[in-house]
C-alpha cells in the first residue's frame, strides 16, 4: 500500500495548483514536498503532473489517480472526526454549489437557521448556473434541477419537485388578450433562460391530455431568474417560471399566471454528492437539514421525496 501521506500531499498540490502553495498549507518544505511527489510518480511508474515554469498540469492518468487520492483523504478526514460527531458539534467547512435562483430563493431563507445550530461548520456557497464537476472542484453538495442525474458515480437525492408555469403582468395580459390556448401566445413577446441547442419552444399538456408544443424567439435571454421574474412584472413579456419564484409576486398582483390550465413538464430538484460513505459530519448535517427543510422554503413541506437515484 502506497504511503497515504504521499497522497494527501499529491491531492494538496493539485488543490493549492503549486508546490510552494501547498507546502505552505501543509507547513512543510517545498523541496520536500517536490521529492515526496516525485517518489510517488517513481513508485507507480507513472507522470502524474506536468511542471511548467509557471502552472502545473494533471496527465490524464492524474486526473484519475487524483479521484481516488480524494477518496483516500476524505475518508481519513472523516475517521479522524467522528469521535467529534458523538461527543461535539459537526466542524469544518462545506462547499455546496447552487444556481443563483435557487440560492436567492431558497437557501436564503434556510441556511440562517442552520448555521445557528451548527456553528462549527462553515459553508463556502458557490453560485453558478453552470455545472461543476464535483470532484475536480472540491464541491461537497451540488443542487441541480434535471429530470435525471446522468452521472452514475454521484449520489443523487430528489428534494422536491420543481414546477414551472408561465407568467405575465396583468398589464400584459390586458394588452395582449387573456390566452385560452398555447397558440394565443404567438404574439406574445417572451423571456427565456439560454438553451444550448438555440431551440426556444414549450411542451403543454392540457387536463384533457391534449399535447402542444410552441416554437417561439425570446426578446430576452438570460440565465438570472431574477431579472426574468423583474422583466415580466415590467410588462415586457410571458415567462416560464418555478411556481415557487413567483408566489409573492402574484400574491402582490405584479405577476398573474397565464394558461394555468395547461401544464409544463415538471423538473425535480436533486441534491447529489459524490460519497456515499466516508462523508464528514458536516457534510452529513447538511444534507439533512436540506431534506428536512427545502420543501417548507419552497411552500412545498411534505411533498419531497427521499429516493437515491
């Protein structure tokens, strides 16, 4: 068995993205660390990095060896904590990523809550609409909104369903006419998230069962439903919203649902991670309390489910 130090460090050096960085994290010396990570390429006969003056490269079999290295480390770290999990409070730091509307929407309301009673642990909240490879970016917890998780190496943990619908200011709706079927939308402007595949279209089921499918060009295109949600309330355009994001606008009148009798595929907010031992006890509490308390910051309590995928 190769020295688990040897690999801790090797997992250090990629995180920091240099030697001399992670001899400082580590507090050891740069020269030693160096030789350490060279003994280890010797040992398995393999190149991990490539050193350049200026940055260091994984190789491809690197980037698999890094995954494994990952286990090896967190499953130390969490040995080491979980005499702390029976007789202190969960410590440490998670870093959970999360698209902007769901950050500002939901864990908003509710990490308040769970850093008052974990005070130990931190969060790092990363914000992107992207998706994050959770291995190569050190992410714990990543929330997304698919109808499936491709990825069959992630757990995967539905929290709730995630049901659009579309909206409209009441203004918007006096201009236009008040809409009885999809196609009374074709001169409606509209606002859209981006789509990679540049097609721009809504699949409606009726309570009838009748499908229809509606091409149309947003005026507006971004990846901030926020700013969707604002757009539509300034009588700009129809737009495909989480019901949950508009609530308290049609609540106040800014925003009225159109076509309510029409449906849109219904997408399910998953929370995945790449462990599903070894997990530290921060990481652990977390994941629970998101179980426990997403469906009621979503106005949805008692309608998540708890299913592994």
């Amino acid at each position: 068995m190769k020295d688990i130090t040897n690999l801790a460090w090797f997992a250090h050096v990629v995180e920091h993205g240099s030697f001399s960085g992670a001899a400082r994290a580590l507090g050891v010396p740069k020269s030693t660390l160096s030789r350490r990570i060279a003994d280890l390429e010797d040992e398995l006969g393999v190149r991990l990095l490539n050193r350049t003056t200026r940055k260091l490269y994984l190789t491809d079999v690197g980037r698999e060896f890094l995954v494994h290295c990952q286990t090896v480390v967190a499953a130390a770290e969490a040995a080491e904590q979980v005499t702390h999990f029976v007789q202190e409070k969960p410590r440490g730091k998670v870093r959970i990523s999360s698209p902007y509307a769901i950050s500002q929407s939901l864990l908003v309301s509710i990490m308040p809550g769970f850093l008052a009673r974990y005070p130990d642990v931190q969060i790092d909240l990363v914000m992107t609409n992207k998706p994050v490879n959770l291995i190569e970016e050190q992410v714990d917890i990543a929330l997304r909104v698919r109808s499936t998780i491709e990825d069959s190496s992630l757990i995967a943990r539905e929290l709730l369903p995630s049901a659009s619908a579309l909206f409209a200011s009441p203004e918007c709706v006096t201009r236009y006419g008040l809409p009885e079927h999809p196609l009374d939308l074709s001169d409606w402007p509209t606002l859209s998230m981006h789509y990679s595949s540049g097609r721009y279209q809504w699949s409606f089921t009726s309570q009838h069962g009748e499908s229809v499918t509606m091409n149309y060009q947003p005026r507006l295109i971004t990846d901030d439903l926020w700013v969707l949600r604002e757009a539509a309330a300034e009588h700009q355009g129809v737009v495909s919203l989480p019901v949950y994001l508009c609530r308290d606008y049609v609540e106040q009148g800014r925003l009225v649902r159109v076509l309510p009798e029409w449906r849109l595929p219904v997408g399910k907010l998953h929370m995945v991670y790449p462990y599903r031992r070894g997990l530290l006890p921060a990481v652990r509490v977390l994941i629970d309390y998101l179980i426990e308390f997403m469906p009621g910051a979503a106005g949805l309590a008692g309608l998540a489910t708890d299913s592994d995928a």
